[in-house]
C-alpha cells in the first residue's frame, strides 16, 4: 500500500512576475515531489502535487512564503489520493 497523497494548492497575493513557478518547481524537485504549477488568470498560482506526505508539508510550509521576491498573503490546500500520473514536476501554461 502506498503512502503518497495528493495536495492541490492554490497561493495569492504577490506571486506573478517573482520566478514563483519556477521556483517551486525546483523546491518540488528537491523534496521528491510530482505534480504541476501554473499562473491563473486571477493572479494567483495553482499546483497539484504528489509525494510522501512529510515532503508534501515541506512544500506546502515553502509555498507560504515562496522565492525572495514573492509575497504570499493566502495559500489555500486540499489533500486527496495519489494517482501516481505524474513523473516529474512541470511548469503548465497559464489556466
């Protein structure tokens, strides 16, 4: 049996424009961690992402604060079953 979950994510306030994405691709990467990210076209930032629930805590403990130049003033997150359909971490066109 599986212990990887799902974390949907969805972060707000100044996330746009700082190599948000990017850079959370990079800290997914790091931590093990599978999934997307990807501008809205609200301003905020969404991502799916799946790991081992510890990597997943780290991660969503990093997206409350996000590169240098970010300033997060929301982050949002729903947790679910893995699926196990990612094999990597992507940065996705805007939604």
């Amino acid at each position: 049996m599986s212990t990887q979950r799902r974390v949907t994510l969805r972060i707000q306030g100044t996330v746009q424009g700082v190599s948000y994405r990017e850079s959370s691709r990079a800290e997914a990467l790091r931590l093990g961690l599978s999934g997307w990210v990807r501008n809205r076209s609200d301003g905020s930032v969404e991502a799916t992402v799946e790991g081992e629930p510890a990597a997943l805590k780290d991660f969503i403990s990093w997206c409350h604060q996000g590169p240098r130049m970010a300033r997060v003033t929301h982050v949002e997150h729903t947790a679910g079953e893995a699926t196990g359909e990612f094999r990597t971490f992507t940065v996705e066109r805007t939604s």
